[in-house]
C-alpha cells in the first residue's frame, strides 16, 4: 500500500459517505411519510441515516490505522464494507417499499406484511 492510494481510497471512501447519507436520506424519507409504516422498521430506516454512511468513514479510518502499522494488500478488503452494507439496505429498502405498495393496493394475503396493527 502506498500513500497516494490510502489518501485516494480514503477520499473515495468520504465520497461514498456523503452518497450514502443522500440515499438513506431520500429513500426512508419517502416511506417514513407513510402511516402504514412499523415502528420498527422506521427506527431501522432512522438508524441508516447516520449508520450507511459511519460506516464508510470508519472504513477509512481502519485502512489508514492498517496503513500506519505496516498492513499488506489485504487490508484492501475493509473499502467493501460499506459497499456490502449499502447492497444490503438496498435489499431491505426496495423489499420494504414492495410489501408497503402491496399492502396499500390491498394486496393478495400481503397482511401485516410491514408489521402493522389494525
């Protein structure tokens, strides 16, 4: 690992935080406007806000500790972390967002599906 490069991927890494944030952001604002919408997974989609993209600046840090204490390529592999947490909040958002449409267009046994109570 040479210097240029941990400064290059940690830009990159404080790049991908301030996209995380706008992402989260828009996409729990948009299903947090919903009545329908389970206490939980609203305190999950209020906990991305500020977790998605902590994420990617404490992947930074650890790559520039690693760096400072002679660690080898391997220590590459901590960049993927936020990207692994943003492909699975992606997963969580869209299939949240799809039980909450069929749940509104009275979905075929889709009940509850948001954890809801009547």
């Amino acid at each position: 690992m040479t210097l240029g490069s941990v400064i290059l991927g940690t830009i990159a890494q404080l790049m991908f935080a301030y996209f995380l944030f706008m992402l989260v952001v828009f996409s729990a604002c948009s299903m947090a406007g919903n009545d329908k919408l389970a206490r939980v997974h609203s305190t999950i989609l209020t906990l991305t806000i500020y977790g998605l993209p902590a994420s990617s600046v404490l992947s930074a840090g650890i790559v520039i500790h690693l760096y400072r204490h002679g660690a080898g390529a391997s220590s590459w592999w901590w960049h993927a972390l936020p990207v692994a947490l943003a492909a699975i909040y992606l997963i969580y958002a869209i299939s949240l967002n799809r039980r909450m449409n069929a749940r509104s267009a009275g979905g075929s046994g889709a009940a509850h599906t948001t954890g809801e109570r009547e």
